[in-house]
C-alpha cells in the first residue's frame, strides 16, 4: 500500500471551511491522506459549520482551530488554501509542496444577511456540499492545472 499524502487545509479561522475540508477527507480520502487543517488567524470553531457537518452524518464538536505556526515542522505534500485572506497571507512551504487556492463562499458572511436561521444554515449546506464534491474529486483535483 502506498504511503499516505499530507495535506493542509487552510484558512482565515480554521473556524468552518477548513474544519470541513479536514473532516471530509477524512471521511472520504482517509485511506489516501492524512489531513489536517489550520488558519492564519484561528477562532472557535463555528457552531453552525459543527450543524451543517452533523447533518451529513461527520461530528466535528470536538474539533478545535489550531494556528498554522503551531504545526512546526510538519512537511506537506499539497496545501491547500480555501479563502483569499489565507491565500495572501500563505506561509512558505518548502518547493515540495504542492501549494494550490480553491476559494470557497464564507457561510458566516453568506449568513450574515439571512431572515432567519434556516437560510442562515442553507448557506453552511451549500459550502459543505461543494466541499464534499472537491474532496470527492481528489486526488485528481490536486495535481490538475486550475484552469482546467
């Protein structure tokens, strides 16, 4: 069996996009991957990202956000950052690493504007599905050229 790839997921907060990057992976891609994830600037992670992931079936309520520096000396072999703000403020990676950006809506600035809390979660279901569809497309997705 081949060894396992590591991959980071990273973002602003490692509050929502990230944890579900990491979580579906996991899920879908565990036997081809070991995945983490981080942010750049982490917070709590987002109850209603823990909801939405319930709601498919992956627990995420035990999840904490962790701070990419704290990964020390962690080689990847992919990175990939799901926001812009992540993208900017993207750490150095050694040439190995295969660094990409796949931008992903922020559900709570999506959710910010909702009447009431059910649009609020519509927007965190239509993030994680397009998550899960990105994950499902891996590892192909990963080495592709992004204009493909």
């Amino acid at each position: 069996m081949p060894e396992k790839r590591k991959i980071l997921f990273l973002c602003a907060g490692n509050s929502c996009r990230s944890q579900m990057a990491e979580a579906w992976t996991r899920h879908l891609k565990g036997d081809l991957f070991d995945v983490y994830s981080a942010g750049v600037e982490p917070k709590e992670v987002d109850p209603r990202a823990i909801k939405a992931m319930a709601e498919a079936g992956i627990d995420i309520s035990g999840r904490k956000s962790k701070d990419v520096s704290t990964l020390g000396d962690l080689e990847f072999d992919y990175v990939v950052t799901l926001c812009d703000h992540a993208s900017e403020a993207c750490p150095f990676f050694p040439a190995k690493t295969r660094v990409m950006h796949r931008s992903f809506d922020d559900p709570p600035k999506l959710a910010a504007d909702a009447r009431n809390e059910e649009e609020a979660m519509n927007s965190y279901r239509r993030v994680r599905d397009e998550i899960r569809a990105f994950i499902e497309a891996m590892p192909d997705v990963l080495t592709k050229p992004l204009d493909e």
